[in-house]
C-alpha cells in the first residue's frame, strides 16, 4: 500500500481517497508509527500528511526519523512538508506571513518529475503559519510564493519530495496532478487498484476466513449492507442467509427494491420478516420522537433476533453452524474509532439500535477498508441495481421518524407518496448529485387551511427539506431552482389526498438537525 501518515485535522482521509482514485491503495497509519511497523507494511511510498501544529512547538507531533530513511518515496505536505525539512537538516520557521486559502505559486523547475505537466503560474490551497526558509542539502527548490520561498522541494536521487500546498483540496488547480506525479512517476507505482481487484481480494479474504461455516446478513435496504452481502454471496454462496426484516416504513418501492431486484441480481438466500403490523402496533398512540425511535429499535432486535434464532435451529438440524454475521463497516468509521480489528461481539447493527452482547458471532466486514463512494462503484461492479447502489442516506428508523405526530398506516401512505413525487422530480431534474439527502416530511399534527376548487381544506403540510453536505455532520440547505420546488409542490398538493400546503425547510445544521426527529 501507500501509507498516509496521519499528522491530525481531516486531511488524511481525504489523502487517502484521492490516492485511491489514482488507482492506487491507500492506508491511514498514526504519526507514532515506528519505522519498523513501516517497514512491515511494504510500502511503496509513504505521503506525510498536513496538520495543525507547528513543528518547533513542544509536544508537536513527531515522526521517526528513520521512515524517511527507509528508502521508500516520500511526499511530505503541509506539516508533513515541514517535518521532512527540519528532519534532514533545512530550516523552518515564520516568514510573519501566514498564507491561508487561494495562493499563487511559481514553479521555477517545471521539468521535476513532481511538477511534470503542470504550467509555471498555479493557483494552491494553502493554510500555514510557518515555512520553510531553506531546503535540506541535496534538494532543489521547485517552487515559491509571495511569502514562502521554498513552497516545493524534491530530492530526485532519493525519491523524497514536498509541497507546502495541498494537494487533495479540489481547489488546488494541479493537486491531483502532483499526487499522481508522485505516485507514477516518482515512486513508479502502478495504477492498477480498482474495483475489480478488490473484489477480488475480498473474495479471497472471505473464503479463508469463513471455511465451510454457515453465515447471516442484515439487510436494510440502504448501500452497505446490500453490497457487503454481495461480495459475500460471491465468495461463499448459499453458506449466506440475509435477513430483511420489513418493519413497513421504509419508501415507496424500496422492499420490493430488495426483494427482487436485489435478490435476482445477487442469488441471494432471502429470509423476510414481514413486521409491519408489529412495529405499528408498537407504535400506536406514541408521538415522541424518543419514543418512537426506542421502540423501533427494542422490535427490531427482537425481530432480527429471532429470524436469526430460527437460522441458528435449521442449521443445526442440517449439523451446520452459523458463526458469523456480515456488517457493513466502512473505512472512516474504522480510521475514528482508532482501527482495531474487528472481532466477535455485535456493537451495531442496521444503524437502528443495537444488537444486544449475547448474539456472538464473529464479524465478516469486506467494506472494513473502502470509503463510500467506492463501495457504490463496487456495488456497480457487482451487478447491484443502480437504485440501491445510488441510494441516499435514510435513516434506520424511516419514515416512522418523518412523521411529526403518531405513525399510523394511513400518514405513511400519505408520506409515501408524497415523497416519492419529491424523488422522481429531484431525479428527472438531474439534480440527485447536489443534494446529500432530501428528506420529506409529514406535519400531522399540524393543519392549515386552504382552497381548493370552490371548498375550503383544512389538512397537513409536507416539508421539503434537501440538503448539501459533506458526511451529515454539518449540512446547509440546498438551494433548489424555484420551477423545480413549484413542479412539486403542485404535484403534491394535486396528488396527495389530505395535503394542502408544502414547506420547504431553509435551516442550516446546526442548528437544526436533518431530520425532524
Ligand atoms: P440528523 O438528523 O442527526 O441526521 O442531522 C444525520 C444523518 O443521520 C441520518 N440518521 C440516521 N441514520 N439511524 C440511521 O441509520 C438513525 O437513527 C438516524 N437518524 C438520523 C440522517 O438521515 C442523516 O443522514
């Protein structure tokens, strides 16, 4: 792999993923990594990341010195930059100009290998209080700006390189150019990582951990489990059984959506739980959102369990076991929780609530090293249809948490409707790669009057609530074209029986949060 030396702040994974769409793999690996855990890693460069110290500031963080010893390629950037240059002997300190976003640079060596293709004016992101005044021994100064004199440096014989810019911000014009020079041309790496091969090597993965026992799946409707049970189906077939416990609140279309189209895809060995009534009943005359959310999670792990139960019985009567349970991890969730190996008990399960200690099985988690996006190109890979593999976050407790008042079947079908209008005008307007989620929601507590041909309405609003966002931390409202709000808000109102007004939802997060509940 290429290993991201994380420095702190958000740039690592970011790094990483850029790495990766250079077709490279990449790993995040902590600063406090020796130069023999480096070493038996088998790196084939190594990228130093930025962040937000200062290099000569007490307790700043540190690297050992012999990584970049190790005669594997080095791109330092930012802090990573800085540390190379004070380790090797150049100097660092304040020029007293802080250079923070948009910076020109002038490249004055545009034949090194790092600037390869790349013109002699650029604009960079920058954000840094210090600089580098002056290159170690042995390097050649490739570029500078206003403030920093040495704002590149390579040293070709040693395969050691450094910008001060970012290279993974897109507003860096010739970022992802410096990260590929570096990785091609410089280190000689291969563009040879992509989707294929990681299924690939899953499927591999999975094979020896699994053997010949028996395996269960949850699924939920949304991306990661529907492709992390994929790749497992690929390499262990019928050893899988998922379990779709149908709780009657996801969207219009969506279980069919799992029940066929993901099975007649896939082959997978589908057990449902149809649980409609049960959860609804559960939810009869309960209106906090609290509540609401308790008691969807306590009736779903008692489903699942019990679908898992009656797996574990059949099982055993063919003298089979089950030891395993796929989840749909991802990298991110793996780098921030400080990347321990996943093993025996269940923290969470379909986002809903948890599953409880004394489920045990061993976890099979083959998304444990993808971020998102990938897991979607993978899922396409895959054959998965294009409506799940592209589907947008949706929370696990559904629509019972977009109903502002008691969930009953009537305001789901209402709510149904109403948002799968909202889904087709957003996609028909091509606008489904601006918005991180729109969720719609059903107001019934809440009644407005209106006219509509010659009488008076008295019935519930619809709030339009889209979003723009990074990872669901912080969100901003999008601001969708006024004829593309109007188009919806007449079909819903014309479509949706007991609907006479929509709303659309112009708080930022925060504070307000995406959803209503
Ligand atoms: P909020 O409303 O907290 O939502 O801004 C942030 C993101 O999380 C989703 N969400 C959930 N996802 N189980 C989930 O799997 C939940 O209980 C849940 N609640 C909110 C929400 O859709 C948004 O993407």
């Amino acid at each position: 792999p290429v290993l991201v030396v994380d420095f702190g702040a958000q740039y690592a994974q970011l790094i990483a993923r850029r790495v990766r769409e250079a077709s490279v793999y990449s790993e995040i690996v902590p600063h406090s990594i020796s130069a023999a855990e480096v070493a038996a890693k088998n790196p084939v460069g190594i990228i130093l990341s930025g962040g937000p110290s200062s290099v000569y500031e007490a307790g700043a963080p540190s690297l050992d010195p012999g990584i970049i010893e190790l005669g594997v390629p080095v791109l330092g950037i930012c802090y990573g930059f800085q540390v190379m240059a004070q380790q090797l002997g150049g100097e660092v300190g304040k020029t007293g100009a802080r250079e923070y976003g948009s910076t020109d640079v002038v490249a004055s060596d545009t034949s090194n290998v790092l600037l390869h293709d790349q013109p002699e004016q650029q604009i960079t992101w920058m954000s840094h209080g210090d600089s580098v005044l002056q290159a170690p021994a042995g390097f050649d100064v490739l570029a500078s700006s206003a403030s920093t004199p040495v704002a590149a440096f390579a040293n070709d014989a040693r395969r050691l390189y450094g910008v001060q810019w970012h290279p993974e911000v897109k507003h860096t014009q010739y970022g992802q150019s410096v990260l590929e020079n570096f990785l091609h041309r410089a280190a000689g790496i291969p563009d040879d990582w992509n989707s294929g091969n990681v299924i690939a090597e899953q499927v591999e993965r999975i094979r020896a951990q699994v053997g010949s026992a028996r395996v269960i799946c949850g699924l939920s409707g949304g991306v990661d489990s529907a492709v992390a049970a994929a790749i497992v189906q690929k390499a262990v077939g019928d050893q899988l059984t998922c379990i779709f416990v149908d709780h009657g609140l996801l969207r219009q279309d969506e279980a069919r959506q799992v029940q066929e189209d993901f099975v007649a895809s896939t082959g997978v060995r589908l057990v449902t739980v149809d649980a409609e009534d049960q959860f609804l009943d559960a939810l009869a005359g309960v209106s906090d959102p609290e509540q609401k959310r308790k008691i969807i999670g306590r009736e779903f792990i008692r489903t699942f369990e019990a679908a898992a139960e009656a797996l574990v019985l059949e099982s055993k009567a063919d003298g089979a076991t089950i030891d395993f349970l796929v989840q749909g991890t991802l990298y991110p969730d793996v780098v921030e929780s400080g990347g321990g190996s996943g093993t025996a008990n269940i923290k969470s399960h379909h986002n809903v609530g948890g599953l409880p200690d004394d489920l045990t099985f061993a976890l099979v988690e083959p998304l444990r090293t993808l971020f998102k996006d990938e897991v979607r190109a993978i899922g396409r890979e895959l054959g998965l249809p294009e409506v799940i593999v592209s589907r947008q976050p949706f929370p696990g407790p559904g629509l019972g948490i977009r109903i502002v008042g008691e969930v009953t079947r009537e305001r789901l079908d209402l709510l149904r409707l109403a948002d799968a209008i909202a889904r087709e005008e957003l996609t028909n307007a091509g606008l489904d790669g601006e918005i991180w989620q729109c969720p719609v929601v059903l107001l019934a507590d809440v009644r407005s009057v209106g006219v509509q041909g010659d009488g008076r309405t008295y019935g519930h609003p619809i709030v339009l609530r889209p979003v723009s966002s990074e990872d669901a931390m912080t969100a901003d409202w999008t601001r969708l074209p006024y004829d593309l709000l109007a188009r919806i808000s007449n079909r819903i109102t014309n479509e949706v029986p007991g609907v006479n007004r929509v709303v659309l939802d112009v708080t930022s997060k925060p504070p307000g949060t995406i959803e209503w509940e």
